[in-house]
C-alpha cells in the first residue's frame, strides 16, 4: 500500500534473466507478466528500483513505459 497516494500498489523486488535468454524479448515477457498480474489483482502501479548502472535493465523499464520516480529520496534498509 502506498500512503502517498492512497493506492494498492506492487512492487517487483528481482528481475534476473539468465545470459542465454537476454536479446530474445524474456525480459520484456517476464515485465509485461508482472504488470498484468498487478493489474488482475487491482493494483493502481507496479513499482522497481534498479541500479544507477543497470543501463540493459533501465532501456527495457523505459522501452516498456516505466517512467523515473522518486529521484528525491533513498532507499534503506536494515538487516535483521
């Protein structure tokens, strides 16, 4: 849930796609999968973080319509 905006959202943690199946459309499969199941399960946005240097990874977001957000803040996290 995101308090925000008030809305159901989804977020996709990991995305790998093995060396033998990168430049045949898996990675945009797997993406397009994901949105449509967030969809079927009524969330408002399906959210990712990647890498400042995963450029493959950014082309594809953006080839797909994922849009940059969030640029002000920080990601943390805290192991348990």
């Amino acid at each position: 849930f995101c308090s925000v905006d008030a809305v159901r959202i989804f977020i996709l943690y990991d995305l790998y796609v093995d060396a033998n199946g990168r430049n045949k459309g898996t990675g945009a499969l797997l993406m397009n999968r994901a949105a449509e199941y967030a969809r079927r399960q009524g969330a408002a946005r399906l959210d990712l973080l990647t890498a400042k240097d995963n450029f493959a990874g950014q082309h594809l977001y953006e080839k797909l319509g994922y849009k940059k957000a969030n640029e002000g803040f920080y990601a943390y996290s805290l192991d348990t």
